[in-house]
C-alpha cells in the first residue's frame, strides 16, 4: 500500500501516541512513555523552528492486521522517519517512532 500525504505539523498529537510510546533517534538513543517522547519531540521542534513531522507519507504495509508500518519523508534533507502504529482500544497509536 502506497499513497501521499502533504499535511505537516510543528506539534506532535498526544493522543496518537500509545501510553509505551518509543522514539528512537537517529543516533541510537531511545526513548521509552508517551510522556517522555512528547516532551522530546517538544524540545526538538523549539529548537528546530524548520523542522515538521510526517510530510510525506512514501509507503505503508500491514505487519500483521492490527500494526502498521509508514514511512515518512519528513524534511526538504528527505531524512525518513518510520511508523510503528498498532490498533488499540481507542484506535490507531503511535506505537514507535524512528529516525533515519
């Protein structure tokens, strides 16, 4: 499955993200809650007024019927990020977040 997305925001969504949300970087660290991925990503776009997340949705496959892996292009340096969003009781979640 493939398909494009323009839309873009500077804020990531609270409610997108599972309650074990993780972010990993592209340096390796990880971040493990939603709270703490959140206030990371926060940190990051004050310091990055440039910097938007998900501009471009490039492609997305089932894993299983309740994952499903996207990714993004996320800035005009066409650095990837990849989606892990899993189906929960309250719908899709951002289950992972990674850097390329």
């Amino acid at each position: 499955m493939s398909r494009r997305s323009t839309k873009a925001t500077r804020r990531p969504s609270p409610p997108l993200y599972a309650d074990d949300a993780q972010y990993t970087s592209d340096d390796g660290k990880t971040t493990i809650g939603r709270a703490a991925v959140l206030e990371g990503l926060t940190k990051f776009f004050a310091e990055n007024k440039e910097a938007k997340l998900g501009l471009q949705i490039e492609s997305a496959r089932f894993l299983t019927p309740d994952v499903l892996l996207e990714k993004r292009i996320c800035d005009r340096r066409r650095r990837d990020d990849a989606l892990r969003l899993q189906l929960r009781e309250k719908g899709w979640r951002v289950a992972h977040l990674r850097t390329e």
